[in-house]
C-alpha cells in the first residue's frame, strides 16, 4: 500500500498529508466544513467517517485534515492514513 505522510502545520489541530507522485483531486480544491457539504464526495465522506475530523481541505498535492480540539491524532492518524492510502492506490488502478 503507499506510503502517506503527515506533516504538522502551524495549527496544532491540523495535519497535512502527502504521498510522493500521488494526487487527491485531478486539479483545483475542494473544502469541506462539515460531513454535510462532502456528502457525495467519496474521499471527502470517508474522511469525515473518522470521529473527531472537523474539516477537510484537498488539493491535488495534499490533503489537510484539522480535528476538533478535543481528539486526539494518535487515534485519527492511523486512520487517516489508511483513507488516503486506498483512495490513492484505487485511483492509480483505474
């Protein structure tokens, strides 16, 4: 499965998330502020799957997950990561 990364921003309550040669959207950026608005959006509603995703942010480099103030990265990370795995490796499939 490839490789994601996370990287600290200068928020603490969010992380961006990378995997070399890899892109999350084909070009531009989607926002999402709530699992509403990503209702549709498969990337979007698996990352708001996660408890404790409060915002998602996805451009074709990278994605920036921000949490609530009350989660905690050690449990979302893994989980994360593993969302962007597989979408990544499917969309390198098709």
């Amino acid at each position: 499965m490839p490789k994601v990364t996370a990287h600290p921003t200068p928020n603490p309550h969010s992380l961006k998330f990378t995997r070399d040669g890899a892109r999350f959207v084909a070009s531009g950026f989607v926002a999402f502020g709530a699992a509403e608005e990503a209702a549709g959006d498969p990337l979007g509603s698996a990352l708001f799957a996660v408890r404790g995703v409060a915002n998602v942010f996805i451009v074709p480099e990278f994605v920036t997950v921000t949490k609530h103030p009350a989660a905690s990265w050690d449990q979302l990370v893994p989980s994360i990561e593993r969302i962007l795995a597989e979408h990544t490796a499917s969309a390198e499939a098709e």
